[in-house]
C-alpha cells in the first residue's frame, strides 16, 4: 500500500533551474564550475528566502528541467549531494536511485558519500555508513512502500555524537544550516545513517522543530520498507571551524535564528515572578576528566556572596535537554571552566552573560565558544587562569615548557598536548582575583535582568 505525507512541496528542480540560470549570466564575467551549484547555496537565509519567494513557480515546464545527481566535495569539511529529482531509498543497500525514465538507455550515475561533515578526519569517517547515489529507470528499482511529498535530508548521527559540543556542532547546527539554505520554510523528512537507541528519545523535540514527520532511520529493523522522495540532500553543509570565527558567518543572526529554533522545540515560558537576584548557573565538572574545579564549593560561596542566586549544574548523558534548556534560559549567566558543557551557551538568552575560565594552554582553543558567544550577542568574558591556579604547577617546574610557554609546547604534538592540558589540568582558583572578575559579569548580570526578567 502507498502512503503519502499531507503536505505537497515544490520542486528542487525549479530552485536548481533558477539559480542554474542566475549562475550562467554570473559567468559571463567569471567562470563558475559546475559543481560549485550547490556550494553557492551557502548565502544567507535571508537571501535565499527572497530568491526562492521570488520565482512563485507551481509547476516548471517539463523541457526545461533535468533530473540529475550533482555533488560538491570542495570543501573541507564535508561533501554534499543533491539528487535533483523523484528518488527510490532501499534502506536494504543503502541506496538512494533516481528514477527517471531516460536513464534507461544511458549509464548510470553513480556517486559514494559518507553524510557526516567531518571528513578530514579518517579515523571517525571510518565508522560512518557509506550511501550510494546512482540512477535508473522507475522499472529498474522496488516499488514504493511510502511515498513522502516533500524531499528529504540525509545525514548521520554517528562520529562524535555523545559528546553535547559535536551533537551540536556537527549534527544540529549543520542540519539547520542545511535546510534553511536549501529547503527554507518546506516541509522535509529526516533520514538518520549511524543511529543510537539513545539519541531519538534525547533529542525528539529537537528534531520535531526541524521537521514535523517521524525521522527515518537507516537500520535492520527498517530494511524491507522502501521510501520515495520528491529529492534529497544527502550530507550537511557545515562551518566547522569556521564557526569559531562569527564574521565569517554568511547570515550574522545565524546562532539566534538557532536559538529561536530550541525556543520552539522545547516551548519554554519563563516565570512571571520577578526575581530578586540574578541567577547564574555554574556548570560543574566532576571526575577524572580534567579541568575539574578544585575548589568548586567556595567558588560557589563566593559567588553568593557577590550577590548571585548560584545554581549548580552537573549534565550527564542521562540529562534532559528539555529541564537543562528551562534551566538555562529562565538564568541570567552562566559559568564553567572550558570543555563541552559550555555548548549549553545556546540554551540562553541573548544579552545574559556568559563566562569562560580558560586553563593554561587551553587559549588557542577558548575561541570555538567565544566566537559562538559574540554571534549569540551575549555578554561573553574569559578568565584566563594563572599559574597558581593550574594543577600543573605541581607536576612541572616553571622553567618547563608546559607552563613557561604553553604556545611554543602545543605546537610539538596534538596528542600529548591534549593529555597535559585537557586531561591532565584541574584548576583551582584565586578566589579574591575571581571575584573581581565576577564582580563585573554580576554588574552585567543584574542589568539584563533588570530589562528582561
């Protein structure tokens, strides 16, 4: 039996015809490749909203349009791949055809992708499920078990997925990169390479504000059911280190427009009550995983003291995504030493503070949530540790590199480097020198909330 989804969408081929023919005349002045179609997706939301408002086409002419499979692999974070017409997916093979009736008496286009955008690292890339795009007359491929009227987005859940900065970085940012670049304001169906048991159920609101059909996931269970898209994306655009650098961002508002996306997936409303102290949330590492702070009970005692309500906040893998984005957003600020917890900087709101205490050695690196910080529009300050205060004044003399010139010692290797100071390094603060840092984040803090509850 076929089924169809409510919604009917536009043809990608209208959008592909349109900025095909805008990239012709841009030729005529300097020569575009091909294959640079969909790299040249990558403007702003905005842009592509009005360019795509703009061509109010229902249904383009059938001998001006042409299915085809077209890949841009330039870049070096991900590859990305439009399969530009009605597509078969055989969960079974793992294969995405395009069903065309002239492709009978032509070859097949054939096209392999890992859908992750992390490709530079071979070791992770390793782990990824490998899609095959190709082509082939209707005749050639199964039937449709459901037939879906909207395109869809593929992309794997796999890697680094675990880790709350790349479940973000990697996985959701790009995702909604992806499609507001290419499918703005459409309906699209999820379909999900390298799922875990745990990562639907974490992440259902999430993925429910991206898209309101049930996401489908590449797996055994799922084998024998065949899907039909209108077209597909299969892999994300992603920044990736880029997105350390804000002023590189192709629309400013990138991260808010994130933000107003988790405001909507977990549809949170703060407390009327207005509160009398500015809350802070003081993100807490624990355990034998490195920058754990020390002396975290009379930092906390200091904070108080200053005239912060202190929460602290311990997240976990078991933690809820919908109690730890109530948390944050209904705060004011939020501190932690650096490392992946700080990725919950997107859970507030625009204009509260934020502060990052930054370890020895670890400067070069404060900037992949310092840069999202500024583009947040929060008000971001770093507290960059001194000697004293590392764990390592008590395993290296001061004349040794680690701690004399941490610049110098992180160029001779990434590895040992990780070790000393990512797992190695507890912090311990000067608790007078920390308040008066603090003092100014309250000051801060206390004004946001004065304006915004």
């Amino acid at each position: 039996m076929v089924m169809k989804t409510a919604d009917r969408s536009f043809s990608v081929a209208a959008v592909a015809l349109v900025i095909v023919m805008a990239t012709y005349l841009v030729a005529l002045f300097s020569t575009v490749s091909d294959l640079e179609l969909i790299h040249s997706l990558n403007l702003s939301q905005d842009t592509l909203q009005q360019t795509w408002e703009s061509i109010k086409i229902d249904q383009p002419p059938q001998d001006m349009t042409s299915s085809t499979i077209i890949c841009d692999r330039a870049d070096t974070n991900y590859d990305v791949c439009s399969v530009n017409g009605s597509c078969h997916l055989d969960v079974r093979t793992q294969t995405i055809t395009l069903m065309d009736p002239t492709f009978a008496t032509s070859a097949p286009i054939v096209e392999k992708i890992k859908p992750y955008p992390r490709k530079a690292d071979n070791w992770i890339m390793s782990k990824i499920q490998e899609l095959t795009l190709t082509s082939g007359p209707p005749s050639l491929t199964r039937s449709c078990d459901i037939t879906h009227d909207s395109p869809a987005i593929v992309f794997s859940a796999g890697g680094y997925t675990g880790n709350i900065y790349h479940d973000f970085m990697d996985g959701f940012i790009p995702l909604f990169i992806t499609a507001n670049s290419i499918y703005p304001n459409r309906d699209v169906i999820l379909v999900v390479a390298n799922p875990r048991n745990w990562w639907m159920p974490k992440y259902k609101d999430v993925l429910g504000a991206l898209s309101k059909h049930k996401p489908i996931l590449l797996e055994n269970k799922n084998a024998s059911i065949t899907h039909c898209f209108t077209s597909a994306i299969v892999g994300l655009i992603s920044y990736g280190p880029t997105l350390m650098d804000s002023t590189q961002f192709p629309n400013p508002g990138l991260l808010v427009g994130f933000h107003n996306l988790l405001d909507k997936a977990f549809n949170t409303s703060l407390s009327t009550f207005k509160p009398q102290k500015p809350r802070l949330v003081l993100l807490s590492r624990y355990g034998n995983v490195g920058r754990v702070m020390s002396n975290e009970e009379k930092i906390k005692e200091m904070l108080e003291n200053v005239g912060f309500e202190v929460i602290t906040f311990r997240p976990s893998g078991t933690t809820s995504m919908r109690e730890a984005y109530e948390l944050i957003k209904s705060s004011h600020g939020m501190v932690g030493v650096h490392g992946a917890a700080l990725t919950h900087l997107l859970f507030l709101r625009p204009g509260s503070v934020f502060v990052q205490v930054v370890p020895i050695g670890v400067g070069w690196v404060a900037k992949c949530y310092g840069s999202p910080a500024k583009a947040m529009k929060l008000e971001y300050m770093e507290y960059s540790i001194g000697v004293e205060e590392s764990s390592l004044v008590e395993k290296y003399s001061r004349d040794d590199l680690v701690l004399k010139d941490p610049i110098a010692f992180s160029r001779m290797d990434w590895g040992v480097t990780k070790r000393v100071y990512l797992k190695e390094q507890d912090v311990r603060l000067d608790v007078n020198r920390f308040r008066n840092h603090m003092n100014k984040a309250y000051e801060k803090a206390k004004l946001f909330m004065d304006l915004n509850g």
